[in-house]
C-alpha cells in the first residue's frame, strides 16, 4: 500500500465500480483517506466520485465489539442505511479490500438509492431506483455487540483519527484483505 495514486493511474483504470458503505466510508474524508492517503484530495480525484444516500434491505448493522466501525451481516428484518459510492476503480477496490481486511467478505448487492431522506429511524424516507453495488459483509456475528452502530457518535468522538495520512491502515496486516465472494482462496 506505499504506491501512491496518480490522476493517471486512476484515469487509466475502468472507474466504473459502486459501493454501497454504511460505516466509517461513509465520510468522504475517511474514503479519501483509504482510496488516497489524504482526506483532502485534488479536486480532480474528488470529482471522480458520487455520494448519494441508499438502503440496504436484508441486513442488519451493529458496532464490532471494541471498535470504531460497525460491520453488517444478513437479516431479513432489518435495512441499512448508508452511502451508494460511484467511480470507484480496480485500485480503489484493491485498497478497500486492504482496508477492511480478511473480517470482511465484499459481495455485490442491490440497493436503494434515496430519493428523500428520512428522520434517524427512516420515517419519511422515499426509495427510488436499484443499483448493484460492492459491500463489505462481517463474516463473525459474534463479535457485534447488540447495538446499532452510531453515524453522528463516530464524527464527534473518532472522526478526527480516521483522517489522519497513514491512520487508517496502521492495523492493517498487509498479508490479509477481505474476502471476495465467489474467488477461490
């Protein structure tokens, strides 16, 4: 993970990859952080990405025990809210993968983008159009405390940390990434 991005790389690569994020990723500035090793890129990384409001039907998401972040794992009775991510490439997938490390299994699902926006508990919200995308499902329930993950806790209490260079992979062994469904390992 030293190699740094460049504009180029970036471009040279497909960029057509989305993903839907319902932790930590759903800062730009904690994405920024892992796809680019700074929580402020150039504009024109920036500009490379789309951030819009979506659900997740048929999973549930609680804190990881000890932990900032939460992880997500299948349930019928529950949704998820968070953030459909476009312009995502090879690279970026690559360093998502890193990121979140062999906890995880990245599968591909379909969401609902937001066409509004509800209350915390989702009173109100209106779900619009489906699009496939790439999430990052815990593979050990039994590590997530019985407790919603908290979107607006993380940005008062941790946020500062995740958005330091280098911060977000200090505990990343760079031996292990997360899973990929359906590859052989």
């Amino acid at each position: 993970m030293d190699k740094e991005p460049t504009l180029e790389s970036v471009k040279s690569d497909d960029g057509v990859h989305c993903a839907f994020f319902y932790g930590t990723l759903m800062v730009p500035g904690v994405f920024y952080s892992v796809c680019y090793n700074t929580s402020d890129p150039p504009k024109a990384f920036q500009d490379l990405h789309t951030f819009t409001p979506a659900i997740l039907h048929g999973y549930c998401r609680r804190r990881v025990e000890f932990a900032d972040y939460p992880g997500i794992v299948e349930d019928n009775d529950h949704k998820v809210f968070g953030t459909f991510t476009t312009g995502l490439t090879k690279a970026n997938l690559e360093r998502l993968d890193f990121f979140e490390g062999p906890s995880y299994e990245r599968r591909t699902v379909t969401v609902k983008l937001l066409d509004k926006v509800g209350d915390v508990h989702g009173h109100g919200q209106v779900e619009g159009e489906e699009r496939k995308a790439e999430v990052y499902v815990y593979l050990n329930a039994a590590e997530l405390e019985d407790r919603e993950w908290d979107l607006e806790e993380f940005r008062r209490e941790k946020l500062q940390n995740w958005t330091r260079q280098g911060y977000v992979f200090e505990d990343c062994d760079p031996g292990t990434t997360a899973k990929v469904a359906g590859e052989a390992w």
